[in-house]
C-alpha cells in the first residue's frame, strides 16, 4: 500500500496542532476591539476536541480491523504519528482491510483540510455519480456537492456526498488502477 494518504493525513495533522490548536493571537478585524477583561483559553478547546477524536478513532477502528487482536505497540503519544502507527500496525490484513484503513486516512485527511479552512481539498475528486470535476464543499450542511447541473437528486438539488463516501471513491479508484497497472 501507499503510504501517501498517511503523510498527507499526518501532515495536515502536524499543521492542525502547530498553528489551529494555539490560542488565536490578535485580532483578525482592524480598528477597534473589545478590552479583554480575562485571559484567553492557552489552545483552541473545539480544534483541540477534534484532534482527540480522530486520534481516538484511529485506535478503536485499528482495534475493529486487527478483529481484537491487541496491537504489538502501544499508540505514539504524538498525534500526528498516529497514521504511521495504524499502517505499521495493519500492515498484515487481507487487502480489503487495508483499503478500509487508507479511506478513513483519506477521509481524515480531507477533514482536516477543510477543518483549516481549505475547502478546495474535494475539488480535485470526480463526483462517484456522474465522474465529473465539479464537487464543491457546502459548509451550511457539511457535505460535498456535485455543481453539475444534470446530477441532480429526483427533487432538482444538487447531488451531495459525505467526506466519507468521497475518501472511498478515491481509495477505490486508486486500488483499481493500481490492480489494472500490474
């Protein structure tokens, strides 16, 4: 397997905890602002909380893929060595477990990205309907939607896709050209 997703996941990560998780330092409106009467929370508590999760989720789905094998290593206490740590710890597995370890790399991956604001990070995936380049995150419902005006749901919305199903899309494309490739 390609550990691409995994640097891209862990990289993301590294970005997340050194500049989201530090307390915002000035003010992002010039001209006035309000006196601080108190001091402000050391981190970010919500990015923070973000990072637990994935983190977490990470261990308990490599426990649910290694089917309560325990793990011949402890998790890191770093975080961002977390991804590594579940490659090296999955590495074993029949082939579908380990395509079900890079999608939710992937899909974390995707929302770490749009967690620091880069929402361009689904644009360059093919819609899993119609195949073409027009996905767009919508922040309001947090999903991925297709702008292409003839993938419509039956009601004439956009059709949309959850980071998920689009991390799957993409792990299974890329599974498939590498199996056509050999």
């Amino acid at each position: 397997m390609d550990d691409s997703g995994d640097i891209t996941a862990a990289g993301r990560l590294r970005i997340l905890r050194n500049e989201f998780l530090a307390s915002g330092g000035g003010s992002t409106h010039p001209g006035r602002t309000a006196t601080v009467t108190e001091a402000s929370t050391p981190i970010r508590l919500g990015v923070y909380d973000y990072m637990k999760q994935a983190v977490d989720e990470v261990v308990a789905t490599t426990g649910q893929l290694r089917a309560g094998e325990p793990p011949t290593i402890q998790p890191p206490a770093e975080a961002t060595d977390i991804y590594r740590w579940m490659v090296e710890e999955t590495a074993h597995l029949d082939v579908t477990r380990q395509l079900a370890r890079e999608a939710l790399i992937y899909r974390q991956g995707l929302e770490h990205a749009i967690l620091m604001g880069d929402h361009k990070a689904v644009r360059p995936h093919p819609c899993p309907a119609c195949a073409t380049w027009g996905l767009q995150w919508d922040n309001d419902n947090q999903v991925v939607a297709c702008l292409n005006r003839r993938c419509t749901t039956t009601d004439g919305e956009p059709t949309t896709w959850t980071l998920r199903e689009i991390a799957r899309a993409h792990i299974d494309r890329k599974n498939h050209v590498a199996a056509r490739a050999t």
